[in-house]
C-alpha cells in the first residue's frame, strides 16, 4: 500500500558529472520467431504495404519511428532448438521444423538473408543468437561463416549463391538463450555452459577475431543460480566474451501497483549485481579487461494471462497469438522508469534489447493484412531514444519516499539527465511513482544560461487505459504545461503514475 505524500522533490544536475556515453544501443530490439512477431507482425506478403521479399512497410516506419537501433534475432528460447541452416535458399525447399520451444510449427519462410534485408530496410544494427541448447562450436562457425566470410569458401559461396553478394558483417552475437532456465531447450549448468560459451567463442574468434561476444548470464535476478551462474559462467569464460546478459520479466501489475511502479528498483539492483559479480571475477582472476552488460530481454510482461499459454498436446499452429499483452498507461510509466535504470547505468549497460519488437510483448501490434498500431509503452521508448544524446548525467535526487511491499522504502520521484555538449541540450527523464497525487518538482541546474525547450507528460486520470486498433491516440504524451524556468531552476508538477520529458538548451 502506498502512504506517500507528495511533499516537493528536488533534483541537482551538473553537466560536469558525467556517468558515461549515451549508447545508442540502449535501444535495442528482440524479433524471435514467437507467435505473430515474425509472421504477420513484420512479414505479411499480402499486406498491402509489403514490399517485394514480404515485409511490411507500415511496421518498418514504426519502427523508424520508435528509434530502435539493434535487433536482437533469431530468439530467444526458439534459438534453443533452431537450425538455421533450414532457413535459406529457396523457400518453397525450406523444411517446416516443429518449435519445441512454442510448441509451434516453423515454416522457415523467413530466415538470415531475408532477416538482413529487412534489418536494413529497417535501418537497425543485426545482433545474432547462435544454438547453444541443441547444437554447438561447429554450427555455431557455420553460420559466422555464411554470414561473414567474404567468398571462396562452401558456406560464404553458399550465402552468394542465395542472392547476398557481400557479407554481412554482424558483430554482435549472444552464444545462446537463458541457459540457466530449466524450460530452455538443453539447458546447462553453470559449468556446462560456461565450457560450451568459452570454446564457442574461442572457435568463433578463430574466424573472426574483433566480434562482440555474449554469454549467457541470468534470465532474472529470482532465478536460484543468480550470481553463482554468473561468477561460474565468467570464471570459465571471462577472457573470450566482452558482455553478460540479464533478462528480466519480473515487472507485471499483479494487483500492488505501489511495487509493480517501483519495478525499476529491482532493475537497478539486477544490474549493480551483475556488475559487481563480473568484477569480482576480474578480481580473483587477475583480469585488466571489464565484462559489461546486454541487458538483452527487458519488459513488462502478464505472464499469467492466457495469451501466454502456448498451444498444447497435437496442435502445432504457425504464428499463434502468443504473449500479446496490452499494455496500459501504467506499464508504460513502468517502460519508461526501466529506460531511466538502463541510462543511469551506462557505464556498465553497453547494450540492451526491450522483448519483443511486434505483437508479443511489443510497442508495435498488427492485424494480419490490416492495421497496425503504438501500444501506450511506445511513447516512452520513442522519446527516450530520441532525445537521450551525448552523455548520461549523475543526478543527486532528493525525494519523498513510499512503502512498496516488495522492496520496502522507496523515492516517489525516479529521474535520469543526458547533455549533449555539443548541440547544448539537457534532457531530464523523470517518473511520479506516486498512485494519488501530483509531484511538485524542483530541477536546480546550477546554471542559469538555460532556455526551455519543452516539457511533455504520459499520464491518464484512467491509468489502466490501453490503445487498440481502433484507438491509439486518445493518450498521447502532451505539454506539461507547469513547467517553468526561473533562473537556473526548473519548476514542474508531475502528475500521479506520469512519466515526463523536459528539454533545455543553452540560451
Ligand atoms: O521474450 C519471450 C521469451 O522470454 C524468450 O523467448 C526467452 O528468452 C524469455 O524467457
């Protein structure tokens, strides 16, 4: 239960007191072959605005629009079971596989080559997930080969033959999916996996020595091995990979909105233990280099909810409805407080990806051969990354606080600054945690030779409002127009449950 009052916050922002580079993979992208994420989400060759290969040109420019930078592909737990090989050449040879994972049917119409076209069209970085549950070092060189190797040999030829004359030049690959899940298809321990990972990589490296290699680290900071898996996994792996995954789907409004509006809380404590772990283990094995993080799944997720059931017994359907939660306003503020825990952390986030892109789990839903249209958490994603340039700044926060059941005490106000130097322009991201009152709020930018650009809010007196095809746009983000500057402060009332942009320039 929630016992705030919305006494004022204050934050104190210093363009001096950098955390680290605004990384534009932070807003990074996952499209695994999932229900309809894939298939009529952004493939739908009889979609009226799909181009030649069958790709949807509406959802193209809402992802454009969304400012999405990597693409996380081919899974996720689909990876765990995936022959990638299946996928290429001509498609009416492709095989149709059963997805164990989903318990879904593959029909491999879609596939790498098809995948880079549409990433390009997309004009978003490929970040590829190689089998480490089924399959191993070979496959794994398998498809580096066919992806990266110029010509003049059987896979690279291979992949010229099928239409793509150069290569592709992916750099960053994940060696496997949620290893440590006992739902993940091969699922490893510790040891198993960071074995596996480490000569992965070292035969990748082999080919290929500047990649960006991932390893496995927890699917969330609950799962029992977290820590040990990660510490195990990097002991053995920690010289061959330059990252650690975390995945987290923790953050579901299960009826304690005061928790569920502090989820970023727990992101921040995922994100510091990782960190810590890795360079505990730098410590103890004498290591110079640091393991960053890929936050590589992160969302709000209803796991509970039907739609995330998936078929059962003999019925193996391509492209089920599958995890197409709608979202609210409320996981949208939720949305918006995990890309302000991302920010603020990034000197060790070097990447992330928000699960998914389209219809499971997603900012972007589609109706197959219809509609498409922006979920509520769209708005936070799209702003953030557009706005958020040059440096992350260290904010000191001063805020009155509430009890939350799951983790306790907690700062109603929850904020993040980026500065770009060069353009002058400071943006500060901030959440009102609080369920029933506006949060005064004071920014002292210790400076007054700012002008302000513009102040804008996402927030409903109905928080548990959701867009549907028919209406996307009844909750848009909108000015704040409390907002003011008076010297080198910056006053504004944050409404209850309200995630706010507020943008100054040098004058
Ligand atoms: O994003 C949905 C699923 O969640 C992914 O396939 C898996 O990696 C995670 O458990």
């Amino acid at each position: 239960m929630s016992t705030d009052n919305a006494s004022r916050a204050r934050l104190t922002i210093d363009p001096a007191f950098v955390v680290g580079p605004v990384r534009r993979r932070t807003f990074g992208s996952f499209v695994e072959h999932l229900g309809r994420c894939v298939y009529t989400g952004i493939h739908d060759p009889g979609h009226p605005t799909a181009d030649e290969h069958g790709f949807r040109g509406d959802v193209i420019e809402l992802v454009k629009e969304l400012g999405v930078s990597t693409v996380r592909y081919p899974g996720g737990n689909f990876v765990s079971g995936y022959r990638w090989e299946d996928a290429i050449g001509p498609v009416e040879q492709r095989p149709a596989r059963l997805d164990l994972a989903w318990h879904s049917l593959e029909p491999n119409t879609v596939g790498i080559d098809e995948f880079m076209i549409w990433a390009e069209k997309a004009g978003v970085e490929p970040m590829m997930a190689v089998n480490l549950g089924t399959r191993g070092v070979q496959e794994a060189l398998d498809i580096l080969e066919y992806a990266n190797i110029a010509r003049g040999t059987a896979l690279s030829d291979l992949r010229r033959a099928n239409g793509a004359e150069q290569p592709y030049g992916i750099s960053m690959w994940c060696l496997g999916n949620e290893m440590d899940g006992p739902w993940q298809t091969g699922h490893k321990t510790a040891a198993e996996y960071g074995r596996l990972a480490a000569e992965t990589a070292r035969a990748m490296r082999q080919m290929q020595p500047d990649l960006e290699l991932v390893a496995c680290g927890s699917s969330s900071a609950s799962m029992p091995t977290f820590g040990s898996w990660e510490y195990t996994v990097l002991t053995e792996a920690y010289e061959q990979v330059d990252l650690v995954s975390a995945h987290v789907y923790y953050y579901e409004d299960e009826g304690d909105l005061g928790s569920f509006l502090a989820s970023a809380v727990n992101m921040d404590y995922f994100i510091d233990s990782v960190a810590a772990t890795a360079d505990a283990v730098r410590a103890a094995g004498k290591h110079t280099k640091r393991i960053n993080i890929s936050f590589d799944e992160w969302n709000v997720w209803y796991q509970q909810r039907a739609e995330s059931r998936p078929p059962s017994g003999e019925d193996w359907p391509v492209a089920p409805v599958l995890l197409e939660d709608r979202y609210t306003v409320a996981d949208a503020v939720v949305v918006g407080d995990l890309l302000i825990s991302l920010l603020r952390h990034t000197d060790r986030v070097h990447s992330a990806s928000q699960a998914q892109l389209v219809n499971v789990i997603a900012p972007i839903m589609t109706e197959p051969g219809g509609r498409a249209w922006k979920q509520t958490i769209f708005h936070p994603f799209a702003l953030t990354s557009r706005h958020a340039k040059g440096d992350v700044l260290q904010v000191v926060l001063d805020s009155p606080t509430y009890q939350t059941a799951k983790y306790g005490e907690v700062p109603l106000l929850d904020a993040v600054a980026t500065y770009d130097a060069e353009g002058g322009e400071l943006v500060v991201f901030a959440v009102n945690r609080s369920q029933n009152a506006a949060l005064p709020l004071e920014i002292d930018l210790r400076d007054g030779g700012y002008r302000l650009v513009e102040a804008v809010t996402y927030s409903s007196e109905d928080h548990m409002w959701h867009a549907t095809a028919d209406d996307d746009t009844s909750v848009l983000p909108v000015a704040n127009e409390t907002a003011a500057l008076d010297g080198s402060v910056v006053s504004a009332s944050l409404p209850a449950i309200s995630w706010s942009m507020i943008r100054l320039a040098k004058a």
